[in-house]
C-alpha cells in the first residue's frame, strides 16, 4: 500500500522547471511549487525515481519528504537554498 505524503509549504516559484543534478549526469529533475521528482538512469533497461515532498519551510530551508518510488519508506531530507 501506497502512502499519501501532502505538500503543506511551496518551494521559490522560480525553481520551477527542468534542472540538471551535477552530481548525477544521468537523471532528469523536474521541480514543481511543492515537488522534486529526480529520475535517473543507471543503465538502458532501468530507471529510479525519488520524489520529494515539500513539508516545511522556514526561511531558506525546506524540510523535504522522500519518497523512492520502488522503496517502501519514506525518509526526510532537509535542503538549503
């Protein structure tokens, strides 16, 4: 069974778009108003997928859900912009 993680805060209307992971040449980034959904590519038959959830935000700082798409846990991730 799938959980259901709701965005309660908005990440900066500017990020919005397709990024690029310089640590990670191999993934493709979409940022939205309350996603990031990174998927990559580690060879040509499989692909991974981590979304992350805004749940908090306090200045320049979101507290982030993570959630892999073929995991079954959901960790927490704080990032600074």
């Amino acid at each position: 069974m799938k959980e259901v993680v709701k965005a309660s805060c908005q990440l900066p209307k500017h990020f919005s778009g397709v990024w690029v992971n310089t640590a990670n040449m191999n993934a493709d980034v979409f940022i939205n108003e309350t996603h990031v959904i990174e998927t990559w590519y580690p060879d040509e038959t499989r692909f991974k997928k981590t979304i992350y959830v805004c749940r908090e935000q306090r200045g320049s700082r979101y507290m982030m859900t993570r959630l892999p798409v073929n995991g079954w846990y959901k960790l927490f991730q704080l990032i600074i912009f």
